[in-house]
C-alpha cells in the first residue's frame, strides 16, 4: 500500500472534499430559489413549462434541473422532448407531461391516440390533450367525450394521467361547463383552463367555475398567462391545484426570504 506523508494526505484530503462539494451543490442562483421554496411549498404545485417551438434540447436540459432543483410538481413539453425529459428526471419525483395534439386540438381520434402511446412508451407521466374545440362548438358532445376517452384509456393502462386542455378563452360560460362534464363522463383526471396559445390564459373566475363543475371528481390546472406570486396564489385559492407556467423563476423568486 502507498503510504503519503501527512502534509500531502491532508491535502489529497481536501482536494477530494472539494470535489465532492462542487459536485453535490446546486447552482447558484438555484440555490437561493431551493431555500424559499423549502417552507412555502409554492414549487409543488407548478409544472414548469416550455413549450416554444423553437425550444432547444440545451434549453430543456435547463428546464429539467430548474424543475428538479425547485421541488417543481412537473415539467410539460412537447412531445419531441419527452424522452430527454425522462431520462433526465427518472430518478427524481419530478413528472413529465407531455402535450397532444398542441396547440389546435384539431386533430383525428386516431392520431391523437397514436401520439399519447408514443409519448407513453418514451416516459411521459401526465398527457395534456387539447380537446376538439370545434366539436365541442357544433354540438358533437359525443365526439369530444370518445376522443378524450381515448387518450384516457391508454393512459390509465399505463398509470399516466390526463388533463383536458379546455382553452376557455374560446368558449362561453355554458360551453366550459359542458366541455367539463364530458371530460368527467370520458375519466379525465384533471381540467385545464389553457394552451398558453389562445386568446386569454387562465384566470380566477375561469378556475372558480371548472372547480364548481368537477367538485372532487377531477382536479383542476390553470396555465396561460400567470407570471406573478400573486396569480398564482389566487389561482391556488380559486381551486387548482396544478399551475402551468414558464415564468417559474420569476415567481418563486418573489417569495419572501
């Protein structure tokens, strides 16, 4: 065995504690966010998002260690990136969602199916499908239910969840209520006001009236628009339970120190 003399043990000693250190630490300017939203809990609520078409695999690398070290619920992606995404977070409680038929909604049963199974065997926990908007506008209410049912059963085969993606800036008081009930009857396990793409993103009355209409039945995930502590505590206080923003940082970093 090679045995050092004490000065140059000591300081093999200290060059591995170091090394370790460095390993182990978060980034910097993660670490103060990690520290506030130990107590305030805000993190597992949100599901930090990027959803730009534009997005580079740079940027989702990015997103996955903001998510993991802020204790955020989830990250939502596009499906391009659901892989990366899962690898990266696998070992963490952090979830992946991927988005369907993003942002249009407009898109064949079929394909929509094919796109969550696809997004499924590469890791996705969470689908967020955007319902057929038009469907739901001519009054073909058991289309819109069979095309959510669906997705929904794959999902749940596989023990993911699914959120319908409303996009209530479209539709009127009564459509949001029935788009509601029919994502009930087709088992979805959440609502979702918005895509983020549409006219208006979510807000508190949004969020007060899909609460009243799913009650325990369903939870409810307010995304679009919100990039303030105090939207999102509103929004938590109308009803849901689940945020999606891209404004992550700017948020948490308004929670007291």
């Amino acid at each position: 065995m090679l045995e050092l003399p004490p000065s140059e043990y000591r300081a093999l000693v200290k060059a591995i504690e170091q090394a370790i250190a460095q390993t182990a630490a978060p980034p910097a300017a993660l670490a103060p966010l990690r520290q506030a939203t130990a107590s305030a809990g805000l993190a597992a609520a949100i599901e930090h998002t990027l959803l730009a078409p534009g997005a580079t695999a740079a940027q989702i690398a990015q997103l996955c260690a903001e998510a993991e070290a802020w204790g955020c619920a989830a990250v939502c992606v596009n499906p391009a990136w659901v892989a990366q995404a899962a690898v990266r977070l696998r070992p963490t409680p952090v979830r992946v969602v991927a988005t369907l038929a993003f942002p249009m909604g407009a898109t064949l049963a079929t394909v929509k199916r094919a796109e969550a199974a696809e997004c499924l065997k590469l890791g996705a926990d969470d689908l967020d499908m955007v319902i057929n908007l038009g469907a739901l506008q001519s009054g073909a209410d058991t289309l819109v239910r069979e095309d959510i049912r669906g997705v929904v059963e794959l999902a749940h085969a596989a023990g993911a969840q699914v959120k319908a993606i409303l996009e209530t800036g479209l539709l009127t008081q009564a459509q949001k209520v029935r788009a509601c009930e029919l994502a009930l009857e087709a088992g979805a396990d959440f609502v979702k006001t918005s895509t983020g793409f549409g006219p208006s993103g979510a807000t508190v009355a949004d969020v007060e009236l899909l609460r009243a209409t799913v009650g325990d039945r369903a939870r409810v995930k307010a995304s679009g628009g919100i990039r303030t502590l105090a939207q999102a505590q509103a929004l938590l206080a109308a009803g849901a339970t689940r945020l999606g923003t891209s404004h992550t940082a700017a948020i948490l970093a308004e929670l007291p120190r």
